[in-house]
C-alpha cells in the first residue's frame, strides 16, 4: 500500500464485515474514482462521539482468565487504535466494525458516574475493586473533552471504593490530585501498558497513543507520589516486541513499578483478519514470519479461546517468552509486590454518613 492510500493516523486500515449484520458495505473503485475526478473526500478519517445511555454502568466478568470480578468502561471504541486489542471485536455488538469503526466511531457514556453512584448507594452492593478500563482506555483523547473518568473518580473517593485503572496515556497525570487523595487510603492502583521502547514500533501498533518516554514519565510520577503502578507488557508478539521483555521489565522497574503483567497476543474474532491485513501492509517482509510464530502459541491458530490457555499461549515459541518473563521477574522485581487494595472503609460512607453504632 502507498504511503497516498495508507490511512495515517490509524491502527485498522479497514472496516471488517460485522458478523451480526446482514449486509457487507464496501468501498469500490469506482467511487474512489468518481471522488477523486470531483475533488470530493471518500473518507475524511475524523472521529465521531456519539452519546449513548446504558442503564447500568458496572460489569460481573466471570472470565477465569482475566483477574478482576467488576469492571466500568466510560467509553466504547477507543481512539488509540492499537492493531491487536482485543476490545475491537466488542464494537460489532452496537452495530460497528472492529476495524476503523471502533477508533473513529466512540460512544459516549455521559451518564457514567451517575450510574456509579447507583450502584455504589446500592443496598446489596458489597465493596469489591471496580476497575476502569476493563474494555477500552479511560483515558483516551475523548478524556480530555468530556472528564467522565475523572468524574467517576470523584464517586470513588466520596464512598471511599477501590478503584483499579489501566490506561496507556499520560492524562491520567492530570487527575493527580484526586489520586492522591485515594491512594491515602489505599484505594486506587494503576496498571500502564508498555508494549514496546521503541517509537516506530509503538507508532505503529498503537498511533494515538503516547510516546513511550510519556508513558515511562507516568509510571514514575505516580510512583513518586505514592500511587501503585503495575506495568502490563501486554501483548507481547512474537517477531515484533518479543525479543524486548528484559528491557522492558528494567524500565518500568527502574520507573518505580511495583510487578508486571504479561499477555501473549490472540488475534480472536475479527481482529485475525484486521491484524493479517495491517501486518501484510505495514511490514511486508517480516508479516508471514509473524503471523506462524502467533501461530505457534495457539495450536496452529491466530484465534485461540481456550480458557487458562489464551492469554498465555503455549508451544516452543510461547515457553521462550515464559521463561524471558520468569527471568525478568527475578532480576528486577525480587523483593517488590503490588499492594491490595482497601475495601473496609466504603461501608462507612455507603450513605453518605459514618456509621455511628
């Protein structure tokens, strides 16, 4: 693909078919064509928000594979457009594509923490980490427009509720304030995705998001004010950030990061077909290497849900990137652990009130 026709900006260069509706649209020749004779755009690639009202705003997970029990997302689709997230795929259930959809068309969950505080006020609610960003980043450029994320973090401190947060952007730095005061209490802890030193990997994995010099500078300034930091080095894809895992884990650790995370890359649902098109497109020459090395982490498939197996794959190729990790842990994060989280105080501001007998 020609630098002219490579839509900039983006991780998807494509819009997949959705598998829940009936009919495929597709862009044809023959109108790119006709727009260009007229001068007219055939895509303008700008990003759309568009308000959506949920009823709730709290999720069960109950996968086994993944550790947290609720999860909130302020956001659907995520302007970040990492190639391989697997939150794509979620994007189908409101009628959209995983592809460029899911980074230009986000919805907007305004009544997000209204729907906290109704769930927090609730009597059978019993305190138990909700963590922001289970789907899609709290804190991705929409953030800075709208502050629901930092909204919602107002309703956690004043039912004083622990909250867990993944994000890869540094505007969570600009809630400081509001972290701090939970992290007094032990009630917020933080998880920064780090998937590569690299900027010219980072830039096209993941093309709006911040450098990796930011990212580092996060976990550092949290770290120094005494917010927990967890490093995800997720996903990790064999032939692109593999070789990386002991670098990786010494930054984040030197930058005051508490334990890491992993995940092996699975390209499940859509996501196959989006990764194989961006891949053949973005590095030709190592695309076919790539694509049987992930393979070769999950029996001979890019798609793999095999609960206890997914996330972490195995074969030759996945037990290299185990051992790269066992190693990493040792050497660098020996005598450090994350923190759990406090959940004894919200019962006593559940109604707003200390509990006087």
């Amino acid at each position: 693909m020609s630098k002219k026709e490579y839509i900039k900006g983006r991780g998807a260069q494509q819009n997949s078919h959705n598998k829940f509706l009936k009919h495929i649209y597709e862009t044809r020749d023959d109108f790119l064509e006709f727009c260009r004779l007229e001068g007219e755009e055939a895509d303008n690639n700008r990003t759309q928000y568009i308000p959506i009202f949920p009823k709730t705003i709290v999720n069960k997970v109950t996968s086994p594979d993944i550790n947290m029990a609720f999860s909130m997302n302020p956001y659907q689709g995520c302007e970040h457009g990492c190639i391989y997230c697997y939150a794509r795929n979620s994007h189908e259930y409101w009628g959209y594509s995983a592809g460029l959809d899911f980074e230009r068309k986000i919805l907007i969950k305004k009544d997000a923490p209204k729907l906290l505080e109704q769930k927090l006020k609730s009597k059978n609610w019993v305190a138990n980490t909700i963590i922001l960003s289970g789907n899609t980043d709290c804190y991705q450029p929409a953030e800075k427009e709208f502050k629901i994320t930092r909204a919602c973090l107002e309703v956690f401190y004043k039912y004083r509720h622990p909250v867990g947060i993944i994000t890869k952007n540094a505007l969570i730095l600009r809630d400081l304030d509001i972290l701090k005061k939970l992290a007094k209490h032990n009630l917020v802890g933080v998880n920064v995705s780090v998937t590569s030193l690299s900027e010219e990997t980072r830039r096209i994995l993941e093309p709006r998001t911040v450098s990796i010099k930011k990212r580092l500078e996060t976990i550092k300034i949290l770290s120094e004010n005494n917010i927990p930091v967890n490093a995800m080095l997720a996903p990790i894809i064999p032939g692109i950030n593999s070789h990386e895992i002991l670098q990786l884990a010494k930054a984040v650790a030197d930058n005051g990061a508490l334990s890491f995370a992993f995940t092996v890359v699975r390209l499940n649902g859509a996501i196959g077909q989006i990764f194989t098109d961006w891949i053949h497109k973005t590095l030709p020459g190592k695309a076919e290497k790539v694509l049987h090395q992930i393979e070769a982490c999950h029996g001979g498939n890019l798609n793999d849900s095999r609960f206890g197996i997914r996330s972490k794959g195995n074969g030759v190729v996945a037990e290299q990137i185990h051992s790269l990790v066992k190693i990493a842990k040792h050497k660098y994060f020996k005598n450090k652990t994350f923190p759990k989280l406090n959940n004894t105080l919200y019962e006593q501001h559940k109604n707003g009130q200390f509990t006087l007998f």
